[in-house]
C-alpha cells in the first residue's frame, strides 16, 4: 500500500543517519515518517544529531520526538530528505502541497546531499500532469502576481484558503499561497515565477541537486 511504500522508504532514510549529523528536515507526510524512524535510531543508538525543521509541524514534530533542532543560521546541514508531489524523468520536482516549500528550498540548496522520498504515485511524465505549482506570494502583491502568472501563461490561480479559519492560509513567512495551473512549464519557469516582484518562492524545483528514493 501507499502506506507501506512510505514507510519502507522512511526504513530507508534512516539507515543514513550518522552521529554529528545535522539533517534538514522537510515537511510532508512521508518526511514524518522518516523523522520518525530517524529519532527511534538517534534514541536507541545515543546519536549526536540536530535537525532543521522546515515548518512549524516540523518543529513540533521534532519536540514530541525528542530530537534537538538548529537552524539555517546556525548550523549547515550536511544532509536533508522531504518529500514531493511530482518527479519528472529528469528529477524535476513539484513541492508545496504542505506549504513549505519556502523553507524546504531553503534547505534543500544549502545541503550537499538531499534524498527526495517518494511513493511510486509521485512519478509523472512532464511537470504539472497532476498537481497544480504553489507559489508563496507577500499579501501586499497578490494582484500583481496573479496578473504577471496570466501573462505567464497561467490558465488557473486559486487562492489557498484555509480550513480551520475564515479566509487564505497565512504561511510560515506571513505570506499568501496561490495554486497556479499552466499548458506547459518550461524548465525556465521557475526562474520567470520567481523573477515577479512579491514572490517569494514557487515548488518548482529545476535542476536542484536530488536524489530520489523510492520502494
Ligand atoms: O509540501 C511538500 O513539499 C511535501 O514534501 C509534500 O509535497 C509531499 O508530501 P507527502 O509526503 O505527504 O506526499
């Protein structure tokens, strides 16, 4: 099952580990049960190791589990591991259904290493087949993004609004997220996306330095 695939790949992960390290932790459902396995391991064997969380339910998690946290401005990871909704053939990602994706590029760009961990559901042909991109917007923008990404070519931007409050979700920045859908993302689109005055980060991730695992 779904269930079972992530957790084989959490098994995985964990076998990385190594006292010292500090591991950029990405959000997600899979990341979770990698975090998981990892603290049982870092528990078990006594290991030295610190996390950076990637979002606030990182950081949480973290605290239940006992691990030690750090963050970007203390510390480099020296490895990190998240999830994705979409890898393309040239390992292409789409992130950002969790909404973490600012911290997650973050992390990501300033590990040497990073493991994306994927259920075989997450592999597409081209980017864009299933999921929609994120894009974290500053608020004070949102009309200006949303009519730079229809000259973009996107043909749908929804606002992301959240569950339990009245309204947009608020990220972990303080800022909006849209949901944009587009005919074709070019390899050049996250550069584009990111290039619109008041954005501040998309899930594209083109040409990052990735590795995939998977069951
Ligand atoms: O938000 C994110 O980028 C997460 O990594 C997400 O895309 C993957 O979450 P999942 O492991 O719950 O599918």
């Amino acid at each position: 099952s779904n269930r079972e695939q992530k957790e084989k790949v959490a098994d995985k992960i964990a076998e990385r580990v190594r006292s010292g390290d500090v591991i950029g932790v990405g959000s997600g459902s899979t990341s979770y049960l990698a975090l998981l396995a990892i603290s049982k391991k870092v528990k078990e064997q006594k290991l030295d190791v610190l996390a950076i969380p990637t979002s606030h339910e990182v950081s949480l998690a973290c605290s239940i589990v006992g691990l030690k946290t750090t963050t970007l401005q203390n510390a480099r990871p020296d490895w990190s591991f998240d999830g994705a909704d979409e890898v393309d053939p040239q390992k292409g990602l789409i992130k950002g259904r969790g909404g973490a994706m600012f911290a997650e590029k973050l992390v990501i760009k300033s590990s040497p290493e990073n493991y994306i961990l994927v259920d075989s559901s997450k592999f597409v042909s081209y980017l864009g087949e299933k999921f929609a991109v994120p894009v974290e917007v500053d608020p004070r923008a949102i009309n200006l993004v949303e009519t730079e990404l229809l000259k973009l070519g996107a043909r749908e931007i929804d606002l992301r609004l959240a569950k339990g409050k009245d309204g947009p979700i608020i990220s972990e920045a303080g800022n909006l997220i849209v949901d944009v859908r587009f005919n074709k993302i070019t390899s050049e689109y996250e550069k584009e996306i990111k290039a619109i005055p008041g954005v501040i980060e998309s899930g594209l991730f083109i040409g990052y330095e990735v590795e995939i695992l998977t069951t």
